[in-house]
C-alpha cells in the first residue's frame, strides 16, 4: 500500500466507520465518507481478505436486493508505533482496527542515548502485546531527523544531535519485526490525512513549531518527499534580515526565529535591554511568555508579535510555491499561536494572491504517533498481501531503511 499516496488512508477511514458504528453496508458507507461505491468496494475486498471485517447477511431489501452486512472482525495482531521528539519519547500499540490499546512515555536524551531511549520503549511495548497476546506484526518509528537516502543515516537531527548516525543498523539489530523510520512529521502529515485537518484535503501543508521547526508537504493526495527526504523542511525557510535569538541582526533560518529556544532567547534578549516584563530572568518557559502576552505584558506581545510576523511570512512563501488549500500548525508554539490565529491569517493575507486556510492542529501531541500507526497498519497489509509487494518494499522487510 502506497501510504505516500494519502488517498490510501481511506482503507482506515472505512475500518474506522465499520468498527464505531458496529456494522455497516457499502452504500452507507459510500454515502458517510464521501467515497465513490467502486473505492468502497475495492477497500472492503481488501479488508475482507486480511480477516479483519466479515460480510453477514443483512435485513431489508434495497432494489430488489438484501444487502449485505459489514462488521469489525477483530484482530489478530497490532503495530508498535513511536514518536521520538527533542524532549519526550511517546510510543503506541495499536490493534490492527488502529485503536490504540497501550502506551509508554518517557523523556527523551540525546545521541546514543536516544536510541537506547526509543528501544526501551519499543521493548515495554512488546511485553505488553504479549501480555495482552497480540503479536507485533510492524513497527513505524517517527523522528525528529531525516534518513538519507543514499546512505540510510540519520542526518539534519539536531535536537537528537544524529548527523550520519546508524539508527536503522541499530533497529536492524533489535527488532525481529519489519519496520520504517521516517521523519516525524511526515507522519505527522498522515496523522492529520487521517484523523485531523488534514482528512479530506487534497493539498495542504503540516507546518510543526516546537523544540524545533519542521514541516511536511501534500500536494494533490501525495506526500512529498524530494531529492534528500528534506522536503518540507521548513526550519531552513530563510527569513529576511532580522533577530537572531541573542539580538544581533543577520540572515538567517526560519528555525532560529520560530523553536522553543528561539523564542526564550529572544525574550531573554529583550529583557537584558531593559524592556519592562512580569517575567522572572531565567526562570521562565515558552508558555509563560504567551501567557504574558495574553496578560498585556510588553516583553509577551513583542516575542508573539515578532513570531507572527516570521511565520506569516513563511506561509506567504509556502502558499505562493505550492499553493496549498491548508496549512495545519502544529507542535507547542503552533498550538499556542491560537489566541492570535486571526492576526495571523490576516498579516498571510496580505502577502499572497490566495491566502490557506490556516488551522490549528486538534490532534494535541498524538499526530505523529497517530501517523505512524497508520504506516505501520500499511506495512501488514502489504505483507498479508505479498504477490502485491512492489521490489522496493520487499527491500524495507529486510531491515533497510524506507524507500522515501
């Protein structure tokens, strides 16, 4: 299954309506999720052979006819699921209908050390699909790096500090299950195509502001990857002459004006300048500088404000690019811009022909994981399906790193 292609989430979509609502026919499902009755049938074909709905005789006749029953047949298995970010390890076992059925947080580190950190986690998630006598059948692994494509490394990581670090020999070692890694928020993307913002819209952009900045790109119902695997990598979007975190004025990248330790800087900055503030000097975090913001405190409106104007003028030149019908924020700060959404949407406005939609992501700290659920739950339906495997997917089974 082509996960890149985000119209193959309709397969989950279907799942999802088949299981909430307990039983459902084909028309009605075409009719609830918009979907033509030929994509329908295609997908319950699918579902009907990985054992996971049964057909049963309905009641009623339409036409002439009784139509048929779907129900959720249950599962035989579930996925590992894991979001490694700059700050916090969350990792998910899902069940193959992608109901999420146990959960690991832990803090995350550094280097080596953070992928001793994602093992352990992905290890306290086996013991628990044993304990529940699930069997692991995949395990997607989201993190906040890239994987070159030539060489398979982890590079462009610097929140983990991974630069040509092995991390798919390292899972190669540990795990016995197929698996992908992928950046977080390209599974982030999936995650909203899925279940967030991003269900039904063919081109959008899912832009991640938080310990660090980055982004992911649909056009036209496809994940764009590019040449590096670095498209979307918003953090590197150069921004105009301006603040670099500790005052001085230079060009710079879109990251050094818009993560969480460009934000606290720059609040620092403006406080050692003597701009009046409530906030403590070196006690404070990035919600406590919204939190001013939100309370008139000057150094508060300054930081947003400045903020505004950098990711205004990011998604000005994102939506004159690619021209996307939405752009999902994401990530602490994205979430915390929500207050100041209309100021936002406004100053992008003024800068392009057609301005996105801007949303905020309502998905809290779950699109990633949620993404690569829906990854992995591809990966077993391709190897319930092997006549179908395509080489290069036959390739990731063995443990190299996704074709991406």
């Amino acid at each position: 299954m082509d996960i890149s292609n985000i119209a193959e989430l309709n397969t989950f979509l279907v799942l999802d309506a088949i299981r909430s609502g307990g039983s459902a026919t084909r028309r009605q499902l075409s009719r609830e999720l918009g979907l033509s009755e030929a994509s329908v049938s295609r997908i319950v074909r699918r579902l009907l052979a990985s054992g996971l709905i049964e057909e049963l005789p309905g009641a009623g006749a339409v036409r002439g006819r009784t139509p048929s029953v779907l129900r959720f047949a249950g599962s035989a298995g579930g996925v590992i699921a894991v979001d490694l970010g700059g700050t916090r390890c969350h990792g998910a076992f899902a069940d193959l209908a992608g109901v999420i059925v146990a959960e690991d947080y832990r803090p995350a580190t550094e280097g080596q050390d953070a992928a001793g950190v994602l093992l352990k986690s992905i290890a306290f998630l086996e013991s628990r699909a044993a304990e529940l006598a699930l069997p692991v059948r995949a395990v997607v692994v989201g993190i906040p790096a890239l994987i070159d494509p030539f060489s398979g490394l982890a590079t462009a990581g610097p929140n983990v500090h991974w630069q040509d670090f092995d991390l798919i020999g390292m899972l190669r070692e540990g795990l016995s299950q197929p698996f992908e890694v992928d950046n977080d928020v390209n599974l982030a993307a999936l995650g909203q195509a899925w279940r967030g913002a991003g269900r039904g819209i063919q081109s959008f952009v899912t832009l991640s502001l938080g310990t660090g900045v980055g982004g992911a790109v649909v056009i036209d119902g496809h994940l764009v990857r590019g040449r590096h695997n670095a498209a979307g990598e918003a953090g590197y979007f150069p921004v105009p002459p301006g603040r670099r975190p500790g005052g001085a004025r230079s060009r710079t990248g879109f990251e050094e004006v818009a993560s969480g330790p460009a934000v606290r800087a720059r609040a620092a900055a403006l406080i050692r300048r003597g701009e009046p503030s409530s906030l403590t000097p070196g006690s404070f975090g990035v919600a406590d500088i919204f939190a001013a913001a939100a309370e008139g405190d000057r150094v508060g409106r300054m930081v947003v404000g400045e903020l505004i104007t950098d990711v205004a003028a990011t998604i000005a030149g994102i939506a004159a690019l690619i021209d996307p019908e939405r752009v999902i924020l994401d990530g602490s700060i994205g979430q915390a811009l929500e207050p100041w959404l209309a100021d936002l949407c406004a100053s992008t406005a003024a800068q392009v022909f057609r301005a996105p939609d801007i949303v905020i992501s309502k998905l809290g700290p779950n699109a990633t994981v949620l993404g690569a659920i829906a990854r992995a739950l591809a990966l077993v339906a391709d190897l319930d399906d092997p006549a179908h495997l395509p080489r290069r997917v036959l390739r990731q089974h063995r443990g190299h790193p996704a074709a991406i």
